[in-house]
C-alpha cells in the first residue's frame, strides 16, 4: 500500500475556484490539519522537521491576495499552507515549479524565499509556463511582491529548462499538464530530466495525486519506488492531493 495521510473531511472540504481567497473552514483546523500532514512526512523521513513560521504564511497569502491577477486556481488553503510549509522547512536554494499557470502555485513555493512571508534566502525560485502569455501574467504577478528577481517566471517548456538547469535542484514542484494527449503523465519526463540534479533530500511536490491518480500511475508507481525516491507519502487533505517525495 502506498504511504499516505489522509485528513477525514477530505471530499467535503471544498473551494471555490474563481475565488481563491474567500476562508472555508476557521485558520486553527487548517493550522491542524497541515500541522498533522506535516508529522507524517517527519515520520516517513521526507521532512527533517515540522516547524515553519506560521505568521509569515499569513503574510504571504495576505500580500497574494493583494496583489496577484488570479482567474481561477484550484490551490486551496490547505494546499497553499502545506506548499509553503515545505519550503519555508527545506529552504531550497534552486527550485523549480513546472506549469505555474498565473503564478499562485508558483508563489505558494517561492513565497518561503521572497516577498512578505519571507524566511530563508534563495538562489533561484523559476517558474516555468508553456503559454507565453500566461507566463508573462505569472511573471507580471510575481514582480509586484518581489523586485529582486530571485524569483522569476520564463515563458518554456519544463522540460528544457531543467534539462539545461546548471545546477543543484532543492526543491521541484509539478502541475504541468502537457500539450499532448500524455497530459500530467509528462511530471515523470521533467522528473527523468532533473533527477541526477536533485542531492539527497531534495524534494519533489506532484499536484493532482488524487484526481489526476490515472494520468500519473507511472509516475507514482515510480517515486513509490524506494529504489528511485527514499520516501515518498501521498498527502490528502483535499480533492486535488500532492504526493511529497524525498530523494
Ligand atoms: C492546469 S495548470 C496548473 C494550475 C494550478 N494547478 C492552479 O491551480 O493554479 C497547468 C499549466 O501547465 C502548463 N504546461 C503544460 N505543459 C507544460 C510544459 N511542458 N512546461 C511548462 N508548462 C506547461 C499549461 O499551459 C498550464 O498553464
């Protein structure tokens, strides 16, 4: 059986995709829910610890929600808060997210290194976006909260840009859902291409582990792997999922 946590209200918490921003459920059970998400991983090995600055989090959606064009998201508060969570625990130096669409599942990354709810100092926080004109929407978002260029969003595909990454990758974060009829089978291709990049305990972050489980069979079956991954636990706490895996 795959490793997983599963929060018991996970079909029945639900958002709104048009309006990211609007509270579901009182921030303390959210904090709980995340805060129990987060021992797991301790416990499966994944995370070194679970300790994160709960205010800057607050900070950091609260400076989103100002500033960022959002259409429609499908990141939750739970997702966002465990995203950030990871981050702002493993403090990437290099970190890639690939198929960041206008920027907020990028940002739930980055959003640990630069801009209001800052906690650690990064290298390079990219976001890459197949669709030129998404990526320059993403790219126009994310300056408005952080004028260093520490993190930045360019207009490719994901899997060129970690294929040419000329360095260490921390922390990889998937949610591109190709130009093909593979769709979100294509995590496995950007994570083939990043692999020998990525040093022990660098971590990968798959959207859509619940409801996209089918397109990614391959993928999963492969980061479930100990022989590839060391651990790797799919974390449930709402419709959409993200398997969290260590290397
Ligand atoms: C469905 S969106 C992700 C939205 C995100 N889950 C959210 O809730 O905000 C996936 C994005 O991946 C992009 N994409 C698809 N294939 C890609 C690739 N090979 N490289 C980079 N981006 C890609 C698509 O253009 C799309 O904007």
């Amino acid at each position: 059986m795959p490793r997983e946590f599963r929060a018991d209200d996970w079909q029945a918490y639900r958002m709104d995709y048009g309006n990211p921003h609007e509270r579901v459920e009182p921030v303390q059970q959210e904090i709980a829910v995340v805060d129990a998400a987060l021992m797991e991983l301790v416990d499966a090995g994944v995370l070194p610890h679970a300790n994160y600055p709960a205010d800057k989090m607050l900070a950091h959606r609260q400076g989103i929600a100002e500033t960022f064009e959002i259409p429609w998201t499908a990141i939750t508060h739970r997702q966002q808060r465990l995203i950030y969570a990871i981050n702002a625990i493993i403090q990437p130096r290099n970190m890639i997210a690939a198929g960041v669409f206008c920027g907020n599942t990028f940002v739930s990354n980055a959003g640990a290194g630069v801009g209001p709810g800052a906690c650690y100092e990064a290298a390079n926080l990219i976001g890459v976006e197949i669709k030129p004109e998404e990526a320059e929407r993403a790219e126009r978002n994310v300056r408005r909260i952080d004028p260093t260029g520490v993190a930045r969003v360019v207009a490719a595909d994901a899997r060129d840009v970690v294929r040419e990454f000329p360095a260490d990758i921390h922390l990889l974060y998937l949610d591109a859902d190709g130009t093909d009829h593979r769709g979100k089978g294509i995590y496995y291709d950007i994570l083939r291409e990043a692999y020998h990049k990525m040093p022990r305990g660098a971590v990968v972050l798959a959207h859509n582990s619940v409801n996209s489980a089918t397109a990614l069979v391959h993928y999963l079956e492969w980061v479930r792997d100990p022989a590839n991954m060391r651990a790797s636990v799919n974390v449930i706490l709402d419709g959409e999922g993200l398997e969290v895996s260590a290397k």
